[in-house]
C-alpha cells in the first residue's frame, strides 16, 4: 500500500483516493471505508483523510451522507462547467460558419473572377507562411476564408461574415489553444484542395471540402 509523502498531505492522500477510485477499487454508488481504516492505509491521520474527503466531494467525486457515510459520485473529476460551456460556445461558432461558408464555397466556384482567384491564391500562400503564431494563423487563415466569401459575390453573406469575423477569430484561437496544435501540413493541405475545387469552378467539392473540414473542427470538441 503507498503512502503519501509529508508535506501537502490532504491534496495527496485525495489525489490517492481518486487513483484507488480511477483504479476501479470502488464503483459509483460504493461506499468508502470508514476513516479509521483509510487513515492507516494513507499513512496519515483521520483529520486529514477527512480533508481529503471535503476536496474530493467538492470535486464531485465523493458525497457525504449524514449518519451512512461517504459514498462514490463518480469515477474522475467532472470537467469543469465553465470549460463545457467555452466549448459548447466554439462549437456553436463553427456552426454558425458551416452555415455561412459551405454555400459561400459553392458559390465562389461558379462566381470567381481571375482577379478574385489571385487573390485568394495569394492567401493561401501567406496563409502557409503563417502556421507558427496562433493569432498571426488565424487571422491568415480568415484572410483565405474572406476571399471566398468576396469570390461568391453574396453581399448577404459577405455581411453575416463580416459581422460574425471578431467572435469567429477569437473562437479560432481558443479552438486552437484547447487543442493544442495548429497548422499542420494536413490542415493546409485541405484548404489547397478547397482553392482547386474553386479554381476548377467545381462547386459540389468546394462545399463538401469545407463542410467536412469545418465538422472535423467541430468533433474535435465534442
């Protein structure tokens, strides 16, 4: 049986509780050991397992119950509630996107001009010189997006991009700060197939490209 160190004593006997929890020791719906038995187990004293109790039941992980004892509420710490809504809050942003910039795509593949074309092309290519600095890849990579959305001549459209840019933009960089990379070869690699799809003024593989690379950004936080 480990036993905890000396110092932080409460915080370390709870982080070897959930490890007994997450272990599958005790199931949701069991009921710990009394103190008595745990104290000796955690090499510490009753005082501090009861501490170590008070942090895990404020976790959501353990519930006391007057006169039964303590019982087990769940198998981890429950993510935190705020974190749930930002993602919940990116994810309706994406959508948002998908609604605006699937047809946007389609349309700038039977609408481009040469001009607009070059444009766009130029983008891309600034779009991959900037795959280092998250704000510096968003905002090339929203420059692209822009260009589509000029390249469909929808002036509807073009507003409710416009509109939503700020939001859209900062949902980006935090999407990308949650997940931990950017830029990729693969991400670029997907815009490159939805600037042919334009240039070709192949208007169904244009949408279906950004539909799926949207959604992919989209499952990436469910």
């Amino acid at each position: 049986m480990s036993l905890v160190r000396r110092e932080s004593l409460a915080e370390q006997a709870a982080d070897l509780l959930l490890s007994r929890i997450r272990g599958g020791e005790w199931n949701v719906g069991d009921k710990l050991p009394g103190e008595t038995t745990l104290a000796p187990q955690l090499g510490v004293g009753r005082s501090t397992v009861r501490e170590a109790i008070r942090q895990l039941a404020g976790q959501g992980v353990l519930a006391s119950r007057q006169g039964a004892g303590v019982f087990v509420t769940a198998l981890d710490i429950p993510e935190n509630w705020d974190a749930v809504l930002h993602r919940a809050d990116i994810v309706a942003v994406i959508e948002a996107r998908i609604a605006v910039e699937v047809e946007a795509s389609a349309l700038a593949a039977e609408r481009r001009t040469p001009s607009e074309l070059e444009n766009l092309r130029r983008a891309l290519v600034d779009r991959a010189k900037h795959r280092v600095d998250i704000e510096e890849h968003v905002h090339t990579d929203f420059a692209f997006h822009r260009g589509i959305l000029l390249a469909a001549h929808s002036a509807i459209l073009l507003e409710l991009f416009t509109h939503f840019a700020p939001r859209s933009r900062q949902a980006m960089v935090d999407m990308l700060r949650l997940r931990g990379t950017h830029g990729d070869d693969a991400d670029h690699a997907t815009h490159e197939r939805i600037y042919n799809a334009i240039d070709s003024r192949d208007a169904l593989t244009a949408a279906s490209l950004t539909r799926a690379h949207l959604n992919s950004l989209k499952e990436l936080l469910l």
